[in-house]
C-alpha cells in the first residue's frame, strides 16, 4: 500500500497540470495508467479518486471520457450512471 501511496503523489503532480491547462477540473475527470498490477483496481481508482485506471508499464494522467455518472461524479464510458452505482 506504500508504493500506491507514493504513486498517488506522482498522479496528484500529473493532475494539478492538467488543471492548470484547463483540461480537467477534479480528480474524477481523470483516466490514469500506470504499474497497478499489484492492486485491485477498485482500490486503486479509490485510493487515487479517479474515475478510470489502465495497467500500463508507464504513470501517465490524461482526461477521462465518456459522461458523467448522475450519481457518483465519475466519468464512465457510455452510460448515464457507472455501474458502481447502478448496483446500489
């Protein structure tokens, strides 16, 4: 869980310059890839606040896409509530 933490720093540094371009407003506006191998990825998007996450070799942020869920604020591919939400 350390080495998630640490790399939450990294994402949080790559989202305040998506911020400052204007591209992103929150954290949930965000699609992150990265190591994650070694987590659950609900965790994971938990930890960080993102709405997506991709295993990858390489940490990189870019915006999300898709539309908002009515519900959570997350950005979900497709659909009006993620599906988190559409089970509760």
């Amino acid at each position: 869980m350390k080495e998630l933490l640490e790399l939450r720093k990294q994402v949080y540094e790559q989202i305040e310059e998506l911020r400052k371009q204007g591209l992103v407003g929150s954290s949930l506006e965000c699609h992150v890839t990265g190591p994650f191998q070694d987590w659950n990825i609900d965790d994971v998007l938990d930890v960080l606040i993102v709405s997506q996450v991709e295993i990858a070799p390489e940490l990189k942020v870019i915006p999300a896409i898709g539309t908002k869920c009515d519900r959570c604020f997350k950005i979900v591919p497709n659909q009006e509530n993620c599906s988190r939400c559409i089970r509760e």
